[in-house]
C-alpha cells in the first residue's frame, strides 16, 4: 500500500511539474496569465485525451475492452485537471509576484 501511495504521489508531482513549466514558459513568451493558466492546465488532458483517441483508431482484438481503457482515461484525466490548474496557477502567481518585485 504505501508504494501505490508513493506512486500516485510521484506522478502527481510529476504532471504538476509539467503543468508549471508549461505555464511559466508562456507567461515569459506572452505576458498573458489568462494563455498560460489555459495552456499549463489544458495541456495534459489534451495529450492524454490524443493518446485515447489514437488508441481507439489503432486498437486489436487482444486488447483491453475499449469501456475500461475509456473510463480510466476519463478519472485520470478528471484528477490531473484540477491538479494542472493549480500547480499553473500557483506557478503564474508566483511569477508574477517575483516580477513587481524585480520593477523597482
């Protein structure tokens, strides 16, 4: 039990490093916070939601059943959404709290 824990944590941790990269990446190109929140939190769903996609256009007859592959793809993309908007956020924040700092 506390590997799985572990496990779960560690990708956690990893999808929001990610989400923050991606959005801190953006808002140093744009200076939009509105772009980078929505492409640091919309970013891995949309890959996660190809990778399904492609999946079903290149799935065989000895493959999982396409209703559970479909239902884990949806949870996991429902719990990353809300942990890639935040790790975003609190990375846009961040940002821009250090840059009003950095004016003077």
């Amino acid at each position: 039990m506390p590997i799985t824990s572990l496990v779960f944590a560690g990708v956690i941790a990893g999808f929001s490093l990610i989400a923050s990269v991606m959005a801190a990446v953006c808002q140093l190109l744009t200076n939009n916070k509105a772009l980078s929140l929505a492409l640091g939190t919309l970013a891995i769903p949309i890959l996660l939601c190809a990778l399904l996609a492609y999946w079903i256009l290149t799935m065989e007859a000895d493959d999982p059943a396409p209703g559970n592959v479909l239902i884990g793809s949806l949870i996991f993309v429902a719990v990353i959404a809300p942990v890639a908007f935040l790790a975003s956020y609190l990375t846009i924040s961040f940002l821009a709290r250090r840059a009003s700092r950095n004016v003077r």
